[in-house]
C-alpha cells in the first residue's frame, strides 16, 4: 500500500480561528483514533485534495503535526453542496499491529452480457461494503465483474466478492445480491383505435338521457291517471 505524507498544524476552534483558516486555504481537521484523544488540526486545502485524488480514501498517510508525525487514514470528508469543496476532513490514526474496520468502496467493472444483448437493465443494490483487517492489507476498492451476468437469472452475491486472506467482509449474510439484472419495462401501446362513445355517435342518445326521458314519461303517465280519478270523484 502507497504511503504519502501530508501536512498539518494545530488550530483553535474559535469562529476567528475557521475565518484564518478559509483565508489562509487550510480546510479544518481532527485527528482521532484508538486510545488517542482527539486532536484539532489543519491541512493545506492544495496538497490535501491532490493527495485525495491520486489515492483516495483507505491509503495511509502520513500526518505530520509539527516535530511528529502519525499513520492516520482518511476516514471521513464533508463537502459543501454547492461549491464541492472540502470543509472538513477526518483522520483516524492507526497501529499497523490492530484491526481496523473501514467501508471499501465496490469498483463495478465490465459489460454484462444480459444487458448488452438482451436490453436489460443492471441493477447495484450495493455501493461499499465494510472490512476488517491490518491497515497493511486494507484494499482501496473491491471489483466487482459484471460479466458474470450473463442472463437475468444469475446474480453477483457478497460470497463472489475476491478479496486476500487478511481482508474479512463485515456482513452477516453472504447470499445478500450486490448486482442483478432485470427485464425492461415495456411500454403498452395501444392498438387501433379507441372504440366510439355510444353517446358520440350521431343519431344515437346515450343510456342515461334515455331512462331519464322514460322515468319522465312514467312520472307523467302516473300524473293524469290520478288527475282523472280525482275529476270522476267531483262529478
């Protein structure tokens, strides 16, 4: 594993102190690791994200604050939503001697054949997973080999997942699908034309006007029947 070097200075933490640090381009940081107090410290905003470029997270660095220095890993990071700039950045120290538990980010690599030839659509259900292992032996990324998926039968499971013997996948369920590939929607296209309405068709009254027209008609009939009765009584 590549080893780099990265440097640092104490800070403060007062609002003065973040508005120094914006002007003299440092993006706040803390250090922080196994039996060790956390530490407050800057790092050169240019050098840090040319070092995050290149190696990304999971690589040790080497962190010197002032005379000495640490293995640290670049743990954690935040960004501004808007700008995409680093404002803070975690560092966790390690002991090249202890296990440590980090997220390895899955590397999605070659062209399914289910989806090339058939028009499927790939599906990653999974992004990183979590390993434990020496700091020595902690890979940058896992692949993950698309071309395993050569029907919409098969899936890409944790237990496929290639890492060294030193490296151990922190989930539980080992049958848990990380890629898959799924029939396409298909679109229901209507044929011919849409039937006529019986009420738009001229010269014919839809069924509503019509039992309306003979409810009336009932209504009517039931009227002069009893205005008849009602005269033959008068008379």
């Amino acid at each position: 594993m590549e080893t780099l070097e990265l440097e640092a200075k104490k800070r403060e933490t007062d609002k003065k102190a973040k508005r120094l640090l914006v002007k003299e381009k440092l993006i706040p940081a803390i250090v922080y690791g196994h039996r060790l107090k956390s530490e407050a410290v800057a790092v050169p905003y240019a050098q840090f994200e040319k070092i995050f470029r290149s190696a990304g997270e999971n690589t040790l660095i080497w962190l010197k604050i002032g005379p000495g220095k640490k293995q640290v890993l670049i743990y954690d990071y935040q960004k501004d939503p808007l700008t995409e700039k680093f404002i803070h950045v975690d560092f966790y120290a390690v002991k090249m001697d202890e296990k440590i538990v980090a997220a390895v980010p899955l590397n999605f690599t070659g062209i399914s054949p289910a989806v090339k030839n058939e028009g499927g659509i790939l599906v990653k259900n999974m992004e990183s997973v979590k390993v434990k292992c020496l700091p020595k032996d902690l890979p940058r990324e896992i692949k993950v080999d698309l071309s395993l998926l050569k029907s919409f039968a098969e899936r890409i499971k944790v237990l496929d997942l290639k890492v060294d013997s030193g490296v151990e996948i922190l989930i539980d369920d080992k049958n848990q699908v990380m890629a898959n590939v799924v029939l396409p929607r298909v679109e229901k296209e209507e044929v011919g034309k849409p039937e006529e309405k019986v009420e738009e068709v001229e010269g014919i009254k839809p069924k509503e006007e019509t039992a309306k027209e003979e409810g009336e008609k009932q209504e009517k009939g039931v009227k002069k029947e009893g205005k008849a009765k009602d005269d033959k009584k008068k008379k």
